[in-house]
C-alpha cells in the first residue's frame, strides 16, 4: 500500500442530490419542494420552535422561578479545608491569592470561611465572609481573622 492506491471506505462518499436539472433527472419540476406554499418559494426560512402554526412548546409551558441578579456567590472554604493545607503545606496564613494557587477558588471568587470541621492551627485568615461558628473556631484555637474587600455595613448581612 502506497499513497497513490489510497481510497475512502466504500460508500462514504455519496453524490450530491442534483435537484431542478429537467424532467429526465427525476428531480425537475418541483425540484423536491412539494406544490405551491412557503416552502417551495425561494429564500423560505422557518422559525425555531415553529410547529405550523399550532401554539409552540416554549409558549405552552409556563413561565415560573424567579434569578436574582444582584446575587453574591461565594466560594465556600470549611474548616477542615484550612486543617488539612496547614498540615499539608504549612501555610498560616491565608487570602485570596494563595486560595487560588491552592485551587480551593478562582481569582476572581469571593470567599467565605464555614465552621464545618475542626481547626488546631493558629491561622491568619482574610476572607470576604465568616460564618459564626468559624469565627468563634478560629480566634478560640488563637488565630486572627481579617474581613477584606466588603463594606463594614455589608458584613453585617453576609
């Protein structure tokens, strides 16, 4: 075998169907568009989701729920999460930069500190969030934490 005896597979190369070249084509006249209507007229198009007229499936079912857009998602950092890269990488202290190149949160994440698990460690934390519960775990086992990129106002709500 050569390049010059190549070839496709059998039959994975099919003719393309030639439509409107005279009645001995078998497909003149009509050129496979039907009779009269929309669709056998040049430059017919039809909408998506149209259904010939019958009331559409996206119209049918009803609108519900409700997408707060003002919305604040944060990346959610427990505890245990903090326990074992202290143990791991002996990092004691934490922000948004070496979350991300933990791969605990994207760059442009905000964080919040859950009190899911247990923390030994002293550990400096500046996060967007604390829940109470990490608050009290984490000044109790001696660290310190630091609220950054929120309004002291807005803390209040988180």
């Amino acid at each position: 075998m050569n390049l010059s005896n190549l070839r496709p597979a059998q039959g994975s190369i099919k003719k393309a169907k030639r439509v409107g070249r005279g009645q001995g084509s078998t497909r003149g006249g009509t050129s496979t568009r039907g009779h009269k209507g929309a669709g056998s007229r040049s430059g017919t198009s039809v909408k998506i989701g149209f259904e010939g007229g019958q009331m559409p499936l996206q119209r049918r079912i009803p609108k519900y729920g409700f997408k707060n857009f003002n919305r604040v998602e944060y990346a959610p950092v427990n505890l245990s999460d903090l326990q074992r890269m202290f143990e791991k990488h002996g990092i004691t202290t934490f922000e948004a930069d070496s979350f991300y190149k933990l791969g605990v949160a994207a760059k442009t994440d905000r964080i919040k500190i859950l009190g899911r698990g247990t923390l030994t460690a002293a550990l400096t934390i500046k996060a967007h969030g604390f829940s109470e519960t990490a608050k009290q775990a984490i000044t109790a086992s001696g660290g310190s934490i630091e609220t950054v990129g929120v309004r002291a106002s807005a803390q209040e709500t988180i």
